[in-house]
C-alpha cells in the first residue's frame, strides 16, 4: 500500500461515525414460538454459538471504536448460563446494558446476579395483554410467569420497558394492553407494529392489520398520551407497508448499528444475513474495527453512493437512504432497489396488493393457519424469509 | 416545579452521565437510548449530583471557566432537563 492510499483510507474512517450500538444476539434458541419473529426463518441450520470468551472480544473490540448502547437478545438471551458473566464483562467495560428478554428463566437468584453484574435495564416483551391471547401468540404458558417477571424487575429497581409487538390479532386490544403496561409499571411501552422479517414475512397476510384498526389504535394510544401525561413514554411504530415514503432503516447502512449474530457474524441490521451475493465477516476470524470500517459487507450499501434510479436523484435521498435493503431484496428482488414502501419504487404496487388484501376481513390468506416459529418448521420452510 | 437558585437538581434514576472519548462529549444514557450533550449541557448536568443547589452549580462553572453571568443558562437548561426527566429537582 502506497503512503496516498493509507492517507486516503485513514480520511475515509475519520468520516465513518463509530458503532454506537451494539445488538449482541447470544443465541437462536428461544422457549417462545412467535409468529412475528424476526429471527432467520433457517435459524435452526446455525451451530456453534460464540463461546463466552468470543463474546468477551467482541465487547472489548466494539467498546474502543466506541460502542456505548449494549443489547443483549437472541432468542432468548436467559438460555445463556453465561449470561450474567457476559453482562459483568459488559458493565466493567462502560456500556449501559440492556436485556431484551422474554422474562421466561428470570427468578430471583438470577435477577439478582444481573443487578449485581451491573446491568441497568430490561426490556420485558409481552404477546398481549390477556393470558389466553398471550399464550396463543407465542404458543406458550407464560402470561403468569411474565407477570411475576415484571413484579420481579420493578423490585429490584431497574427501569423497564414493556414490548409488545403489535399486529391484526391483538391491534384491538391495545386499551388493554397499555393498561396492562401501567398496571406492572413500566417507564416505557413499545407498542411495536410487526415489521415483516423473518417469521413475520412468512405469517405476513395473517398479521398486516386493516387501515382502520391501524387509525383506532394510533387514536387510542394518543388519548392515553393526553389523559396520562408522559408518566410512561409511550411510543407507537407505525407499520411501514402503509406509508409513502420508506423508513430511515438502521439510521443508515454501517451508520450506528452492530449485530452480532449467535454463530459470530457481523451484520449491519438484524436480518441483513438473508441478502445475496455479500459476504458478512466473522468475529472469530476479524476484528471489529476490520469489520467496522472495511469490510466490504459494511461498505456496500453505506451512504448514498450504491444507489440506482429512482432513489440516486431523489432530493429525499439523504433522510431515508432509500429504505431497507432487506424489504427491497425480499419485494424487488434487489438489494440495491429502492425499497417498495416507497411510492417513487416501481414495485410499489407489490405493497398496495398486500395493503388492500388487509382490508378485507376474512380473505382466504388470512385466514391460513399461523406458522409458529420452531426448530422443525424452520428446517422444514428450510429459506431465509 | 419553578427552577431557583435554590432548587437541587439530581441526574434522573434511570439515566446515566459519561465521558465518551469516541464522540468527544458527555453523553446522557438511559434504557436503549443516548443523548450526545453539548459542552455546555455537558458540564451542568454532571454537577447535577443531588448535592449541589442550582446557585452552587453557577459558582463552580463560573469559577471553572473563568466566566460571569451564567445563571439564567443553568436555570434554563435545568428547566429543560427537568421536562425531559433527565434531572430530579428538589
């Protein structure tokens, strides 16, 4: 490498901001079903989780380019006996952690191991707000025991944010469930509406909700917001199949996000491991920084300069860097589209299809059977999405 | 609650402030988010210890940056910190 070019690539990392947060995916195994998982549909084919030491390297890797949001989810992170040891690492190392669980493996010898381990929050995810839906959505019982977590968390003083992903089935519950979300006192509510990845693509026209359940949950939420206050911050995620402009994925390709998977790849979103023809690196065999700032997996699709008609003139490519490579591969077929929730994408008329089959109650796709998300199903749908 | 010399306020129980040599700033955290704080912000809200009233913060900062005048900033941006709960005052 000549003195130019190392002057050049020394410029071009000093413009790429660092790798804020860190989403560290400890494993695929999971006790729940869910039918909106955004897992790989082929989780099941993935061996060998990272070891504890592995997890340690990535930390301490990610920490000096400076990662200062640490995630821990999967699956279920709790099925990790090497979670609290893992979270300790995390804390000592200066990253505000946080644990995104099921609360399914939470007791109180282990709550008190975290709290001790330094973390400082849990994000705690609810299917709805009544044991019976609750336990249908994720094929499991575990409303009572999800309840007792909460109880737990709130005791041991961590600030808890309560996730429910939102979707056809339990859209029309949501008075409820913010009740619920008030009820075990939470700080903050995700009243998240299913992005279709994963397990959610698969089950797609059973869970897109109709325009106007969509409108009475918006308005529900926002008189809770005025009667309330902001004693729980609530926030409600629209679904992106009904909007005209696609949303500012990941805050940008390479921008701010790490994924670490459970077998150790590297991806700049949760899901990018289903797109084509690019190779993402490995944390056994790459350092972050090399995965960070070169890696071709990371550079692809970073900025604006990949880009192909519609989005390469657009004035609005700079607030939304033309959506999701994901959703444009999955629709479009292209990971280089611009993604179909935009009206300016050729393929547009792929969403509005999906779009006016939803307000159609009854309509023969959505009333197949769901497929829950399980080992088996996911060797036997054996595809990305 | 009106923000005096006299109020003590105390960074939020569920936020935390630190030093971030990456971004070279203070930065506010708190669960699955961060604020980056400008040097200003920075430097009040890490007085914001529980101890110290709003009066003492203006002297230390005062003092610190050789400067005269501040406290009709601090009160501001403690009004601001207190409507975004990054601060408890009492």
């Amino acid at each position: 490498m000549t003195d130019l070019s190392e002057a050049v690539a020394v410029q071009d990392t000093a413009k790429i901001g660092p790798p804020l947060w860190l989403l560290a995916e400890l494993t695929y195994r999971c006790p729940l079903h869910c039918v909106y998982c955004y897992n790989p549909v082929d989780f099941a084919k993935t061996e060998d989780e990272l070891t504890t030491e592995q997890w340690f390297k990535v930390l301490r890797e990610a920490r000096e380019l400076g990662s200062v949001q640490c995630g821990f989810s999967g699956g279920e992170p709790m099925l990790r006996d090497d979670l609290e040891v893992i979270v300790a690492e995390a804390h000592r190392l200066g990253y505000y952690t946080n644990l995104l669980t099921s609360g399914v493996g939470l007791n109180e010898k282990r709550i008190g191991a975290l709290k001790e381990a330094g973390l400082d929050h849990i994000q705690l995810s609810f299917q709805d707000s009544t044991r019976e839906m609750n336990d249908f959505l994720s094929s499991t019982r575990t409303f009572d025991l999800k309840r007792r977590a909460a109880d737990m968390i709130k005791a041991h003083g961590y600030p808890m944010v309560m996730n429910c992903t939102i979707h056809r089935h339990n859209i029309d519950h949501i008075e409820a469930i913010l009740q619920l979300a008030s009820d075990i006192d939470a700080e903050y509510v995700e009243l998240a509406n299913t992005q279709y990845y994963g397990w959610a693509q698969v089950n797609r026209d059973q869970l897109l909700p109709s325009r106007e359940q969509l409108e009475r949950a918006e308005r529900i939420t926002n008189e809770w917001r005025e009667k309330h206050g902001n004693k729980m911050k609530l926030f409600f995620v629209v679904p992106d199949y009904y909007e005209k402009r696609p949303k500012k994925c990941m805050n940008g390709w390479g921008n701010i996000f790490l994924t670490i998977t459970p077998d150790g790849k590297a991806l700049p979103c949760h899901t990018a491991r289903m797109l084509p023809g690019l190779e993402f690196p490995d944390v056994r065999t790459s350092s972050v920084r090399e995965i960070w700032y070169e890696s071709e997996g990371f550079n692809r699709y970073r900025g604006t300069g990949w880009m192909k008609e519609p989005c390469s003139s657009c004035p609005e490519k700079e607030n939304d860097y033309g959506g999701c490579r994901c959703q444009a591969y999955m629709i479009a077929n292209d990971p280089a589209a611009a993604d179909p929730v935009c009206d300016k994408s050729p393929f547009h008329n792929r969403i509005t299809e999906v779009v006016d089959r939803a307000q159609i109650a009854g309509n023969a796709a959505q009333v197949k059977p769901l497929i829950y998300r399980g080992p088996k199903e996911s060797l036997q749908l054996d595809r990305p999405f | 609650m009106a923000i005096t010399t006299a109020t003590v306020p105390k960074v939020g129980r569920n936020f935390r402030i630190q030093w971030e040599p990456a971004q070279d700033a203070y930065v506010l955290l708190y669960p699955e988010g961060m604020v980056k704080l400008n040097q200003s912000a920075g430097e009040i809200l890490k007085r914001c210890d529980g101890a110290a009233n709003v009066a003492a913060i203006v002297a230390d900062l005062e003092t610190t940056f050789n400067a005269q005048g501040l406290e009709a900033d601090v009160i501001a941006f403690v009004e601001l910190a207190e409507q975004q709960k990054w601060v408890d005052v009492t």
